[in-house]
C-alpha cells in the first residue's frame, strides 16, 4: 500500500446522487472494478479498483435530484491540529474532525476563496493504491477566486512550497511537497466569472482524444475540449452524466 507525505493528496470521493449509474458510467470509460458496502447510515459506499489497487471511492448522496461532484483528500499526521490550523488561516469548517471506523480520521473545509477540501489522517486506510499511473488518479488543480490568497493558505497549512510557471493564459503556480509535486493553481479566467473556486482531479489515460469520445458516447459532456499539455501531450475536462467534473489527460 502506498505511503503518502503530510501534504501529499491520498484519496479521491465521488459523491454521486445516483451510485448505480455513477458505477456503470466510470466502469464503462475506465478499466474499473466496484467493490460495495454499507456505511453505518445505510448509503452505499463503493470503492473503485485498478488492476485490485484502490484508486477512489464513491458515495449516495441520498438524493437522485443532486448534482454528483468529486472531492479530494490531502494526508495530515494530525487531523485535528492541522483543522484548527486551517480555521486560523481563515478556512470554514464543514465537517469537523472525527474518526472513521479503524479506517482514520478527517475533517473537510472550505479554504478562504472557497474551495471544498478535505484532510485525511491514516490508520488502516492509507489512501489509493495507485497513482499517475493509467486510470489512476495523476494530478489536482485549483481554479481560484484569488491565487494569492490561495497560495497563502495552502503553502502556510500544509508546509508547500510554491513555483511561479508563465503561461499564455496567465500565473500558473506549481506546488511541491519535498521533491514531489503535487498541485497546481491557476486564476478562474474573466470569462468564466461566475466560476465558484474549487479543486479539480485529473486521470491519467493512454490517449485523451480517445477517451473524451468514449465519455461523450456514455452520455458525458466536453467542457473543455482535448488541448495541449506543456511539455508534451493532451488533457480535457469532462463533465460525466450525473453532473461531475473531471478530467483528463495523456502526457507524452
């Protein structure tokens, strides 16, 4: 099982307003397995596998009329330091910190420009199995009211440290835990104004053009169509069936 650094992202949820749709969609456009069980209040939790390695897991909603949404999970050593922490920089707390079973412990919060994220501190559960590897999760980007403020919190909650990367389309900040990336940030673009900040997962495939056409078949909409990636390949956003946005991309 793989080990993750504090800082570090470690899992990844769907929360979905319909589980056994959700399912079929993501098992169809990836090479998943399911594994389902029942949590202590009766809603489904299903984990999603890769070659039997872990990669996310997805829940009910309890509600089929609720938009679906994927949400992340950074590793922490201690959940609840590290969550009055982040309410002293400013975050709202959304779930408070609390144990999970033997699995470990985890809050969730919004960050001062309001992006929802949450914290995981391991036990039994250390988080997916496989990463940046195909069909696995490979990369977390920020899309931000306010990069400053953005880049202030995270770097000062979770020890980050930050690189400036010029692009055509404006700052882009690259984010390294050690020697590690792990994040990127970029600011919501004018013309998407309405844009709530939020955090955005992408998956790694064999070929992004491929892959986009096969969503689209499954019912998914482009949101952002295949472009290129600097340093060589491809990426798209997609928004699945019920509601949820990711993406993905291939990199040469």
């Amino acid at each position: 099982m793989k080990h993750y650094n504090e800082g570090t992202f470690c899992w990844a949820e769907l929360g979905s307003g319909d589980p056994a749709a959700s399912a079929a969609f993501y098992t169809a456009l990836f090479p998943w397995s399911t594994q389902t069980t029942t949590m202590e209040d009766g809603r489904s939790y299903t984990v999603f596998q890769s070659d039997e390695q872990d990669v996310a897991a997805m829940y009910s909603l309890g509600d089929p009329k609720l938009a679906s949404f994927w949400g992340c999970y950074i590793a922490v050593q201690d959940v609840e330091f590290s969550a009055e922490r982040a309410q002293s920089l400013g975050a709202e707390m959304l779930i408070a910190p609390r144990r999970i079973a033997d699995k470990g412990a985890m809050c969730a919060f919004r960050d001062p420009t309001g992006a929802m994220v949450a914290l995981w501190e391991a036990a039994e559960h250390l988080g997916s199995g496989v990463q940046h590897e195909s069909y696995s999760i490979d990369w977390h980007e920020l899309y931000t009211t306010d990069l400053n403020a953005a880049a202030h919190f995270y770097t000062e909650l979770l020890g980050w440290s930050m690189e400036e990367v010029p692009t055509p389309s404006g700052r882009y900040l690259q984010f390294k835990v050690r020697a590690d990336y792990v994040a990127g940030m970029k600011a919501i673009p004018q013309d998407m104004a309405n844009m709530s900040s939020g955090w955005g997962l992408y998956f790694k495939v064999s070929g992004c053009e491929k892959v986009s056409q096969q969503a689209v078949a499954l019912g998914a909409a482009v949101v952002i169509s295949p472009m290129p990636v600097p340093g060589g390949g491809t990426c798209s956003t997609l928004q699945d069936p019920q509601g949820a946005f990711f993406s993905i991309q291939h990199r040469f």
